[in-house]
C-alpha cells in the first residue's frame, strides 16, 4: 500500500468493506479515520475518507428525518435473510443461534412482536437476518418477504410448508425450507423428513437450535444462495488475510482492486494467483481475470 497503512488501518477497513448497514458502516469508517497514517502522503486519503464519512452521516440524518428505517433500522442493507413461519416453530431461536441478537423466546404464540433483526457472520461472510413475526400475527408484515434476498421458511412440520407458501407469490429471493426441532423427532421420522425432502427436490435441511443440528450445514446453504467469492489478499512473503473481500461472482481480479480503493487498480504491476481459478499457484493473471471462490490475490504495486 503506497500510503504505508498499519495494520489498525487495514483491520478498520475490512470491516468498512463488509459492513452492511449504516451504523456499521460508519463506525468502521471512524476507525479508519483514527487509524489511517497522519503525514503528507496520507492527506488525500483522509480528505477522501472523510469526505465519505459526511456522506454517511447526512444519509442517517435524512433516514431518521424521513422516517425510511423502522423503529429497529430494518433497512435492506447488503444481503438480506428473512425467517418466516407459523408462531412457535422456532424462528426466534434460530435466529439466536445463527446471528448476535438475542430476541424473545417463549413457549406462547406471537411473541415475536416486531422484527428483530441480526448479522450473521460466516467464514468472514455477513448478511442481515430479520425475524419477523410470525404468520397470522397482527404485525406481521409482507413487504420485505417480497424483496428479500433470501426466504428461510421455518416449520415444525413439513405440511406446514404449503400454508407460508402462499406468501411467497411475490418473493423474487431465493428459498430455503428448514424443518425445525429435530431433537423431538426419533431418528426414523428424521430419515423419513429427509426422504421426503430429497424425492420432492425440496432445498432443505432438518435442524435443531436446541442440540445445534443442522445449523453449519445450513450456514453452508446460506453462503451458496449468495452468489458470493471470498477473495483472500495477501502480501508477498506473508500469510494471506484472516478476512476474506466479497464480491458478487464472475468479479474479475480489478473488482477486486478496486473495491480496496477506487483507483487502486491503476496502480498495479503485476498480480500473483493462488487457489481454484489458477492453473498452478503464483500464477501471473491479468485484471480481467475472472475469479473463484477462495481465491488468494497477491497484488505488486
Ligand atoms: N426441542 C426444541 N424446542 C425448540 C427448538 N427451537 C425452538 N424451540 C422451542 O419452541 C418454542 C417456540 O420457539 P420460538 O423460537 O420462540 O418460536 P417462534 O415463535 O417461531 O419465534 C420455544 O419454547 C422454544 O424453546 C428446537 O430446536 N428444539
Ligand atoms: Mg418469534
């Protein structure tokens, strides 16, 4: 990096690369600001930086003005998961389990009486998961089914499929049906479920929030409804990121680039390619290169 970034810097802006809303994203952008190297060379960089940073905050200001976000934020910011499902089958626990949020669980219908929403993090991925109240609660709300990226059907039980199917009519994201509470099932109902699923060509798994069954699998599914690349960046002579840049798929190593900074690209010699779109490791590709999930780019400015 020409303008000798510390490490904090470059920390600070991964996370600006992969925040999804605006809170997060304005908070990375302070850290970066506080971390970004303070001396000539750095000047345009911070200028630009904050520049954005007034941006940002001007579109809250206006978000709250408008009255865009709900009370809670709900913003489809990034990728955007919804659970959706009949009252108690265990959509609050599920997205305990897969994001930080804590909601209300509890054994009585309709607790859930507002989204709540939640970041998933996985294999240095994100995406937004709302839970939102179940079907046939008065607060139920279908605008966001329609717009989603992502439609995670949760049911106890595999006819009650049919019954949330109907609010899918408009939903142009993608699906997954998840059959909850496995741990109440015996081992032969589990067989039968999974039987069904698989002759039907439904795309679904069995899980259990309780026991944990089921959830990386799912986790796995998440990720390849994305249409994501995890792109690793590494600097010669040193291990790759922890943290991988995603990108939309078919993105070509200039995306890459330009997505650490606009221009960065210009700047670039030569690029070195390991992983599952390179014939050997190191090898040298060009920026229209087109790259694979799990990539690792070395770039030699
Ligand atoms: N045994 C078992 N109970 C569960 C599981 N997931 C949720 N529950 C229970 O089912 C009830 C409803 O769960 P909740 O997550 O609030 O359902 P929601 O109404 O769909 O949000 C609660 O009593 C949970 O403890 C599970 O995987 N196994
Ligand atoms: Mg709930």
């Amino acid at each position: 990096m020409p303008i000798n970034a510390g490490y904090e810097y470059v920390a600070a802006e991964k996370k600006y690369l992969q925040a999804i809303t605006l809170e997060e994203k304005i908070a990375s952008l302070e850290e970066m600001i506080r971390a970004a190297p303070k001396h000539k060379g750095s000047e345009n960089l911070l200028s630009e930086l904050k520049t954005r940073l007034k941006k940002f905050r001007e579109k809250q200001e206006k978000n709250k003005k408008t009255g865009k976000t709900t009370k809670k934020g709900i913003k489809k910011e990034g990728f955007q998961i919804v659970l959706l499902g009949p009252t108690k089958s265990g959509k609050s626990s599920l997205l305990s389990k897969l994001t930080n949020a804590k909601p209300l669980i509890s054994p009585y219908p309709f607790t859930t009486k507002e989204p709540e929403i939640g970041t998933l993090h996985f294999q240095g991925v994100q995406a937004q998961v709302v839970d939102l109240p179940s079907i046939g609660s008065e607060y139920f709300d279908i605008g966001i089914i329609n717009t989603a990226d992502l439609i995670i059907t949760v049911v106890e039980r595999l006819e009650d499929i049919e019954k949330s199917n109907s609010f899918l009519t408009r939903a142009t994201g993608k699906k997954i049906i998840v059959i909850t509470k496995a741990d109440l099932l015996t081992l032969e109902q589990q067989r039968k479920i999974e039987a069904t699923l698989k002759s039907k060509k439904i795309n679904g798994l069995l899980i259990s929030s309780t026991t944990g069954q089921g959830l990386e699998p799912l986790k796995e599914k998440i990720l390849l409804s994305m249409n994501i690349v995890r792109i690793y960046m590494k600097e010669p002579g040193k291990p790759h990121s922890p943290v991988p840049v995603v990108l939309p798929e078919h993105s070509t190593v200039k995306a890459v680039a330009e997505s650490i900074r606009k221009g960065f690209s210009a700047t670039i010699k030569e690029t070195r390619l390991t992983g599952p779109s390179s014939k050997f490791s190191n090898q040298k590709v060009g920026l229209s290169h087109v790259l694979k999930d799990k990539d690792i780019v070395e770039f030699h400015t």
